[in-house]
C-alpha cells in the first residue's frame, strides 16, 4: 500500500484559488482538478461521511451537522462519537485488504470511538464549576498528552468563535506532522478548518478574505512538502464552497407566529421545547428539516415554508428521496434556501426573552447551527474590558457567561449547504495521480474510491 494523505482545505472552492494562495495554485497546475458535485446537504459532516464510506446520508445517517434525535426529543449538533456513522469506512475496508495498514485522522469529525490506529479531535473539559477549557480527545489516550507537551494546549478558542484565527489550523498540522513522525501511518486524514471563519463573515469578498486565504495556504504548503519529502501521495479536497448571502430566514419565528412552536418560560427567558412543538425547524446553513409529528399538519407547514421569502424549495417524501436524504433522522420535510440567503435557529419574537446562550458561545445547547457565534458584539460598552473581566472570572474559578454574541444575523454574508449554480462554487479534488480521479466532475460518493485508490497504489 502507498502513504497517503488527505487534506480537507475547509470552504476551498475553484473561485478562491489564485492570487491569493500562490503555493497551490501552483500546485493545481501540475495536478489533475475536479469538481465535486456536494452533497445535500453541503456541510461538514454530511459531506466527510459520504467520503468515507462511499455511501449517501440516506445510508450512511448522517443528514446533517445535527438533527432532532426523536426519541429523546432533543436537538443534538456536533456530536462526536462514531457510531453515528452507519456504514462501514474506509480504512475498515483497507484493514481487511492489509493487517499492516494504519488510519491517523486528524480533526475529522465523528473522530472518538472509531477504529482508526490513531485518531485527534477537539474535546473541551467542562468542571463543575462552568467552566470550559481547552482539550482534546485522541486515541491512544496518552497522544492527547504527548502532542500538548509538544506543542502547548490545544488553541480551542482559536477553533471556533469571535476570536477564530490561523492558529488552531497551525495547531492541527503541526500535531498531525507529529503523529507522522512517531508512528508513520498508512493514511492521514487531515482537517484544515481555516477558510470557514472569514468567508461566512465576509462572503467572497477579496479585500477581507485574502489574509485568510494566504494563512492558509502556507499551512498547506508546509503540509505538502514535508509530507512528499517523505515519499506521500497529497491529495487535497474540500467539503463545500461558501458564496454570498445577503438574508437570513427565520423559520422559526414564522411558525411560533403561526402557532406551531411551544416554549417553556425559564427564568424570564424562553427555551425551545422541542417535545411539545407541533412544527419546528432544526436550521442548518442553508438547509433546514422540519419535524412535524402530525402527518396531518405538514400540508399546511409545506405552503407557509414555500411562503416565505428566501425558501427555493421543500423537500417531501419523494423529493428527499431524489436528494439521498430520505433517512430516519432527516426531517419530515426538508427546506433548502435560495442562493441569497440561509436559515436561522432564532425562535424568539422578543430579544430581552431570547435564552442566555444565545448571546454565547454554545454549539451544543442552539437547536440549530448559529454562524453568528463569530461575531462579538460592537454595540456592548467597553467590550474588550468586558471580554478581559470575564476571563479573570474564569482563571480565578469563577462562573461568569461570555455573553458578547449579538442577535444580528444579517451580519453573516457566506453561507452554505445547498448545491451551488456555479460550479466554480462547488467543493475541489486535486491530486498529482491522474489515473485516480476519473474525470473533471465526480459525485462525493466517488470520493471514497478515490481515496481507496490511492492508498492503494493505483
């Protein structure tokens, strides 16, 4: 088998490659390029679960970056272990074809639990005290150990959030450069997270995204040459490309209007009761699944959908089917956006009652994907001396919340997760072994041959 490499360039798209990222532009032009047509929806773990099983979400289960779990009548979103995933991986199939292959993944998601030799994910500690601070989960257990030593604490707030930067990318690829040195493996699955932060601030704005895109593309230079110097095959790829948006839909708010949402009065603030809800929307980019427990009222929830401003279409029974969607845990009806505009999770019609996380950091509690956690809100007085008196809070051991996110959606101008008109807005496979990547456009559930190939020598 050959040493192989896979890089997942985060939101790389033909669109952005060129002045800006000048290593691999270069790159590109002696290797072969496709296009591929994403998946539905266009997100992370939808669409590196169809790469790595070769099979659709309506398979494989994995409909989203979150879902309604029904039988807890829960919104659960980055969940972690990898038994969600339903079809059997790659480096399953490869471990069988070889005893002697070994699978290093790097930050890809569904990342614990999995049977890979060596595997690294962000996963924070939470004391009783409220606190949350920076970690990682790895396998062996004793890796999360060595490679902090080596290379400090994992960059968590780096990662995700307002203060998103280059920093936590840096982190991963060091740390995956490590893992190479101490144990060679076969394959390496590497995630590049970087691009994410600045294009769904900015959408395909030049004048902001262009510090991003040259952070990025050192990173990846230096990824590429230490890994051919040590005779790898690079392969480099991508989930999605983010385009402009310009309006956030409020689904949710729609249907508390219309009488299908219940809330539950915490506090003075008002939660979403999911269990209780007779219709409501698990937003996610641009894609949003609507769970409607009475067959009855999904007819009447369909028309108020495709009402609404920003809605291109809803996706039935049938039409899920079409799209590979149609799983158990998808919604009962599927809302994809327009190309201008993206779904939010917001529910509330009163911001003074809106739930303290949302003006947080909370990927975990939102029963839907918030884009605006990148965000700190300019209108607070004094944030920085706010931001800085929190976190003498927090290094002192006290509870303090980080409420410095604004209710502002307007202020996302990228998004994601329907099937771009454009091509050039469609994710990217590129690798210098022609023969493996059979034509300018290729479906994702092709990658996983690609990948297969490969390692495989092909």
């Amino acid at each position: 088998m050959k040493k192989s490499v896979i890089i997942d360039i985060v939101a790389l798209s033909s669109r952005v490659i060129g002045e800006y990222t000048p290593f691999l532009a270069q790159w590109a032009k002696d290797a072969h390029h496709a296009r591929i047509r994403p998946v539905l929806p266009a997100v992370t773990c939808s669409a590196q679960s169809v790469y790595l099983t070769g099979k659709w979400p309506e398979e494989n289960g994995i409909v989203g970056n979150g879902w309604y779990f029904r039988d807890e009548c829960e919104v659960k979103f980055w969940r972690q272990s990898n038994r969600l995933v339903q079809s059997p991986k790659i480096w399953e199939e490869l471990k069988q074809q070889n005893p002697e292959f070994t699978c290093a993944n790097m930050f890809w998601w569904y990342n614990m639990y999995s049977s890979v030799d060596y595997a690294v994910t962000p996963r924070p500690l939470y004391p009783s005290d409220g606190r949350k601070l920076p970690d990682v989960h790895s396998q062996p257990m004793d890796l999360r150990d060595r490679l902090q030593q080596e290379l400090g604490q994992f960059p968590l707030f780096s990662f995700w959030g307002p203060n998103a930067n280059i920093e936590s990318t840096q982190w991963i690829a060091k740390a995956s450069m490590k893992v190479d040195e101490w144990f060679d493996p076969t394959l390496t699955l590497i995630y590049l997270p970087h691009l994410d932060y600045g294009l769904q601030k900015h959408g395909i704005d030049f004048d902001k995204i262009g510090k991003d895109l040259r952070e990025v593309d050192e990173v990846v230079r230096e990824l590429v040459t230490y890994y051919e110097a040590k005779g790898a095959d690079v392969l480099l790829l991508s989930e999605y490309g983010i385009t402009t948006v310009n309006r956030p839909v409020h689904i949710n708010r729609m249907l508390r209007k219309e009488g299908y949402i219940q809330v539950k009065n915490e506090l003075g603030l008002e939660t979403l009761d999911a269990g209780t809800c007779r219709a409501f929307a698990v937003a996610d980019h641009q894609l949003a699944h609507l769970y409607i427990p009475n067959p009855e009222d999904r007819p009447k929830v369909k028309a108020l959908v495709e009402a609404m401003p920003g809605v291109e279409r809803v996706l039935d029974e049938t039409s899920k089917g079409d799209e590979h969607i149609g799983h158990e845990r998808a919604g009962d009806l599927i809302a994809v956006a327009d190309k201008d505009s993206w779904f939010t999770y917001y529910y509330w019609l009163d911001d003074t009652k809106a739930p303290d996380y949302a003006r947080t950091v909370d990927i975990h509690r939102k029963p839907g994907y918030d884009p605006v956690e990148m965000f700190a809100n300019p209108e607070i007085p004094l944030l920085k001396a706010k931001i800085g008196w929190k976190l003498i809070q927090k290094k002192l051991g006290f509870r303090y919340l980080m409420d410095v996110i604004p209710l502002k959606a307007e202020l996302v101008k990228g998004s994601h997760g329907r099937i771009p008109e454009d091509s050039l807005d469609w994710p990217v496979l590129i690798g210098k072994r022609k023969a493996c990547i059979p034509s300018a456009s290729v479906s994702p559930t092709d990658v996983y041959g690609v990948i297969r190939d490969y390692v495989e020598g092909k």
